[in-house]
C-alpha cells in the first residue's frame, strides 16, 4: 500500500492482550494550523489496537466474493455479535472473506491515559444493544478470534472519575476481518470540531491486494465557522484524506473506501461524497435507501457510503442492510471479486 507523502510519523499500538506491537504509520492530513487542537485531542486517547489473526480459515476463505460492511456502531450501541452471525449464518465464520469497516466503536483498560490540563474530549455516549452485552472493540475481535486495527480518534467523557457510563473509554474506527490485516494506516483529518482518524489496511485473496480504509467525517463544524457545517468543513476533511488515500497504486489495485460521511440533505450531492465518488466511482447504481435516523425526530438521511475503485475486469455491488442492529445507523453490505474468465 502505497500513500502520498504528508507529515508522517508513528503512534504507539498494543495487541489484544495489551502487549507492545508494531507502530502503525500516521499520516497527518491536516494543515499545520490544525496542528495545536489536534494535539489536545490525541493527549486524550490511548494507543492503536492492533491484532493480525484469522480464526479458522478455511480453503473458501481464500476464494471470492469479499464481502465488505461499512457501519456506525453508534459507540456499543450496534450489536456487533447479532451483525457477526447474520452476515455468517448457516456456514463456518471463515466460508467467505469478510471485513468490516466500522465508525464509532470504543476500547477501555489500563492503556488509556488520565486526563492532563488541556487535553480535549467528547461528551459521552453509553449506548446499549438490543439482547446483548455492550462490548469494547478488543473484546469483540478477541472473543471471535478476528483481525483488528483500531486507532482512537477522541476521547468518550470527561474528566470526572466515577461519572456515570463506567471506566475512560476512547472511540474512533476500526477495520475487522477474519482474514490477516497487512500495512496498517492512520490517517488524520484535517481538524473541524472533533478529532478524526481514518484507518487503513490490505488484505490479500489468491495472491490479490485489497487496500481498505473506514472512515467518519465530522457532522458538524466549531460554532466560529458554523456556515460549514452546509457541507464546507466535510469537503475539506475528504480532501484532505484523497491527498493520502488511495494513493499512486489505484490504478492496478483494488481500493475501497466506507464509512459514515455525515452528509445531509444533500446526501450523495453533498460535496464531500462527489469529490469521493470521483476517486471512487463504483458502484455505478448504489442503493439510494436513506442510512441514519437523525437526533431530531428519527428524521432518515443518506450519512453512510460503501464505494469502490477497481481494476479493470473487477465488479462490485452494494446494499443496505434491512435493519439497525441496534445501531442509528444502517449497515452497507457490499461484494467485490475480479470477473475470472
């Protein structure tokens, strides 16, 4: 995998028994004026949490479609399991390859620092799934024995120790596959209102490349420039992660961006999601089904894009799932494999 050339540096990971692992490479694609409020943010949160497992593979896991969902698990608030066994009932786990691209999921323990003055954070959300446990990110992928690369965009809470909602807990976004995970990226977004951190990773089928990234852009912008919360401050966080992402090797390889774009009323008019659809023009026909029940009265709009960028001789579809799984938000389930003669 590789990207454009921004302030890269590295961030501490762990795996999912909290020991050492590699650094994972970031790219920071914010303007250095940014520079200072991000770094408030990044005070806040604990460390990259990365594991390269695959449980179970099988000879199938190997072959294709890939299946790829794209979902905001509105912090614990998905049912994650539920999700897991609906897109593998009736086969093993590991019958077909699938990744996850998730947004808002959320990781706790020990790693995760106290807060220092300055630092910055988001308020809380706590939420609960339907008929089953609120579970962190690491426990999830450790219970199922999947890969994981999740890297912490902000902080979930305040300051206050013993507040309601349990131990400090981070929250940002995170790729899940039950096949191994390969050149783990992170890539910062230009700062509007909160932190924003996509994650990046490969995952190779039959000797073939696939370069992933999940993504969440911010729903709205600081009240001193709230005028680009209409669409201006998106546009320039999408921007700013195409400078990175896909990078030179998009021409000869499969790429695949997913995640929660925040975009309004404008849904895939938005400005934000063309400049995306520019790089990433597949599907042609996406379906056109509204993805979040937005704060405000259940209102439903298009938030959440699945979109491809593929090789030539390559097809890929797309669909929304029928229900939330508890979520705000709607999974998008979509398959890519090259057309084999």
């Amino acid at each position: 995998m590789t990207f454009g050339q921004s302030d890269l540096t590295e961030l501490q990971a762990i795996d999912l028994q909290g020991h050492s692992a590699p650094p994972v490479r970031l790219a920071t694609a914010a303007p250095p004026g940014d520079l200072p409020e991000l770094q408030r943010w990044r005070a806040a949160v604990g460390p990259v949490r990365m594991a390269t497992v695959a449980r179970r593979v099988s000879a199938r896991t190997a072959g294709w479609p890939l299946t790829i969902v794209a979902w905001n698990t509105n912090v614990g608030g998905g049912a994650l399991r539920t999700l897991w066994d609906h897109l593998t009932a009736g086969r093993d786990t590991a019958a077909g390859p699938t990744v996850l691209l998730l947004q808002e999921v959320f990781a706790t323990g020990p790693q995760i620092p106290g807060l220092t003055p300055g630092a910055a954070w988001a308020t809380r959300i706590t939420a609960v799934p339907p008929d089953e446990e609120r579970t962190d990110i690491v426990t999830f992928a450790r219970d199922t024995g999947l890969s994981l690369l999740y890297t912490p965009s902000m902080r979930n809470g305040g300051p206050r120790p013993g507040a309601p909602g349990g131990p400090p807990e981070d929250r940002g976004n995170a790729i899940l596959a039950n096949l191994p995970l390969s050149a783990p990226q992170a890539i910062e977004l230009p700062f509007e209102r909160q932190r924003r951190v996509a994650v990046a990773a490969d995952v190779t089928i039959a000797d073939t490349t696939i370069t992933l990234c999940s993504i969440h852009l911010d729903n709205r912008s600081q009240w001193s420039r709230a005028w680009r919360t209409l669409g201006a401050g998106r546009r320039r966080q999408m921007a700013g992660l195409l400078e990175v992402f896909p990078g030179p090797a998009a021409e000869h390889q499969a790429h695949i961006l997913g995640g929660d774009l925040n975009t309004w009323v404008g849904g895939r008019r938005e400005s934000a999601c063309r400049l995306a659809r520019f790089r990433f023009p597949l599907p042609v026909r996406p379906d056109r089904r509204p993805t979040h029940h937005l704060e405000i009265g259940g209102w439903l709009r298009h938030s959440d894009h699945l979109m491809f960028r593929l090789p030539s001789g390559w097809r890929g579809a797309c669909h929304r799932a029928d229900a939330t799984f508890g979520s705000d938000h709607y999974p998008l389930v979509g398959t890519v494999e090259p057309c084999l003669p």
